[in-house]
C-alpha cells in the first residue's frame, strides 16, 4: 500500500482545473453529461464533484497500467478525462478492462468537441461513426467488427483488403463505390456491412449487395432502396483514375476525384490558401481557353512559379487532396458524422505528414474521424498517441483475411 501510494502519479490543481473547463464542468461519459460545479453549503463558497480521471493509470499497478509512458506524460492534462464520482468509479471496476485507455480518449474527445460546438453556439449533438461491422465480403472472414476512433489505421500487405475495407465504408453512404464488386460471379457472396453512428440517437445503416444486380439498404433494419443515412464520407481517389483528357480543367478533375461538387471545391481551394498549417504556400486560378487551371506553391519549392494542379508529383498532389479533404470534413462535421478516408498506399503517401496534422487533427473543433490505410511497419505512431487512435491489422489472404485489434502500435509491430 505504501509503495503504491509513493509511486502514484496525480494531476496538478491548475490541470484538474483546465480539464474541468475543457469538458464545461460536465461529465464526459457518454449520455451522462452531469453538471459537476455549483452552489457550495455557505453562500460565499462553490462545489465541485468532478474527478480528472487518469486515462492511463496514476500507478504501475493501476487499472489501466501505465502504458509506456514517462511520469511527466502520466500527469499531463492529454492522460486526464473528467468525469461525475460515479463515471469515475465506473471505469475503475473490473481492473479497468471494460475502459481501455484508447475508449477513454474517444469519450473525452467526443466530449470536448461537443462542449467546442456549444461554446460556438453550434448543435452539440453528437455525430459519430461507432462501428463498421463486415458482415460478409468476398475477401474477409464473416462477421468482423471494426470501432472507430478519431484516427483509425488499418495495416496490411497489399492484396490484403484495405482499398476494399474503404470502399464498403463508404458505400455505406455512396452507392457507386460498389461497381467494383458488381462483377463477381453469381451465386457468390458480394458484400454485406453495416455502419453504426450517433446522429440523434444510435442508428445502423446496412448495405447488402449479395445475388441480386443492385445493393439494397436498410436504416434501422427498415428497407429504404437508397442510401439515407445522414453520413459523409470523403474518399479522395487517386489522380490516375481520371484520364486529362477527359476533364480539362482542373477544378472539375478535382471535383471527381474527391467525389464533391466543382463550386464546393472553388470554395476549398480559396479556404485551403488561408490555412496556416497548410503545406502550400499559394493556390490561384488561371482561365485559359474556357478551362479553370488550378496552379499551386508548396512550402519551400525553389522555383518561384507556381506548378500547374496536373504537373504535380503523386505524392505533392495527394497531400493537396489531404488538405482539401481535412477542410471539407471540417465543415461537414459540424452537421453530420464524417470520415475523411486516406487510402495512402494507393498514393505511395509519405506518412510523415501524420506528425504534421496531429495538432490540427487533435484539436477539440475537428468532430470528424479519419480512416488511414498503410502498410506494416510504415507508421510512427509515438507523437499522435493522444489524439485517440485504433488499429487493425489485416492478416492472411483472401477469402480468409481476419482482422486483429492492437493498440500499442510500437509494441505489436515488433511482435507481429
Ligand atoms: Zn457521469
């Protein structure tokens, strides 16, 4: 008792207090939201009943454990959720089990967004995507079950069903992402997956697209035809997939690949040129010979003319797409839940953009969650640890693929 009591790790006065007004003096458990300051028992003193609860434990031997962290991250204000006393009591029970750290995260981050909203005067409800659920695919063993955080990676080889994951997702709500399924032979399991979300309550959306030539879909287990749930998905696609050619100005090829419409994008782009963290310097419109063309800058190019949009590299164009995609999610997801989906192997992404974004992406005003596909061995994971993360590891071939849940990123990977 003695030694456990030396070793704990508590937070400050001054960081219970920041994680207290961060989550409005509320309960951050999901649907509790119990007001947690007020009047004290005399009329010149106030009370609190809120807990800073750690999100890795205060002591090695704690119910979450200490998770690898140094002492001054265990008392930093990311390791504190706040908490009613009987929320906080709650996630302690059972060793913790039931209360993951990275659980704790997606309650406090749910919480802090809705708080941001509030403070904006905006609808605090929450909009959230809980749950991917593959009911049976081609490609993957029945019934895999994949919850979202803020950030979610999923790690495989190539060939292993990580495009394909993305796709399902996001037929979800866009119907057109299943052609590719559409011409499997007869008689053969097409796909079946359902999405989870909070939007007013807790709904599921199902789409089925086994023998018949069209996918149905169900809100709530309830036939609708088409797609209806209240869910944004941006996936931006590869540059390749559309020939020059075929769209001849430049803000109309961007309008197909993110799957959005050309004034959204005119709008984005001059958005995108005002970002601070962003990675271009410059972005104008040029008309020539009837056709928009977009030229860009980035950051610490030499050449001091801007690049024609279709001249860039591939790895330059999908950080442009990122930034546009990261700007488009931001203001969808104030009014519905978003996932913005980076298929990066698709792109040969440099993955050293995540410790660039993690700041932006771990601010309480960013509601929407992202998808990150890569392959192993491909991510750092040490800087984002804080924002709420998942993985899934994909493992074995088609038609068998499972999916494997870890947490400790740094750790696994050398286990795997
Ligand atoms: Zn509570």
């Amino acid at each position: 008792m003695v030694s456990r009591t030396k070793n704990r790790i508590s937070f400050s006065k001054p960081i219970r207090t920041l994680v207290a007004q961060r989550a409005g003096y509320r309960c951050s458990f999901p649907d509790c939201d119990r007001l947690t300051v007020g009047p004290g028992i005399d009329r010149t003193k106030s009370a609190c009943i809120g807990i800073a609860a750690h999100i890795y434990s205060a002591a090695p031997k704690g119910p979450r454990g200490y998770g690898g962290l140094t002492d001054s991250e265990i008392r930093s204000p990311e390791n504190a959720i706040w908490l009613c006393p009987d929320h906080a009591a709650l996630i302690d029970k059972n060793d913790g089990n039931e209360y993951p750290p990275e659980k704790l995260q997606i309650f406090k981050i749910m919480h802090e967004n809705r708080i941001s909203l509030e403070l904006r005067g905006l609808d605090s409800e929450p909009k959230w995507v809980k749950e991917v659920r593959v009911i049976s695919s081609p490609l993957f063993v029945n019934n895999i079950k994949i919850d979202l955080a803020r950030l979610t990676f999923i790690v495989g080889l190539n060939q292993s069903g990580k495009t394909a994951l993305c796709e399902w997702i996001a037929a979800g709500v866009y119907p057109h992402y299943l052609e590719r399924w559409s011409s499997l032979p007869k008689g053969r399991d097409r796909v079946s997956i359902e999405v989870e979300y909070h939007y007013y309550g807790l709904h599921t959306v199902a789409v089925s697209f086994m023998r018949k030539d069209r996918p149905e879909y169900y809100l709530d287990s309830d036939p609708t035809r088409i797609p209806t749930a209240p869910v944004k998905i941006i996936f931006p696609q590869n540059m390749r997939i559309v020939r020059y050619d075929e769209e001849p100005s430049d803000i109309d090829l961007i309008a197909r690949l993110m799957n959005l419409h050309t004034y959204e994008i005119q709008s984005l782009v001059e958005e995108l040129r005002q970002m601070d963290s962003g990675y271009f310097t410059e972005t104008y419109t040029k008309e020539s010979e009837g056709h928009v063309m977009l030229f860009v800058k980035e950051e610490g190019s030499r050449s001091s003319d801007a690049v024609l949009f279709r001249m860039l590299g591939d790895s330059t164009c999908a950080r442009f797409l990122m930034e546009l995609g990261i700007l488009a999610a931001k203001r969808f997801s104030t009014l519905y839940p978003t996932i913005l989906i980076l298929d990066s192997d698709f792109w040969r992404l440099d993955l050293h953009w995540a410790n660039r974004y993690v700041e932006l992406l771990a601010s309480p005003e960013i509601g929407f969650q992202t998808i990150i596909t890569v392959g192993p061995g491909r991510v750092e994971f040490d800087d984002i640890k804080w924002i709420g993360w998942n993985v899934f590891r994909l493992h074995g071939t088609p038609p068998s693929v499972t999916v494997r849940k870890g947490f400790h990123t740094t750790e696994s990977t050398s286990t795997d």
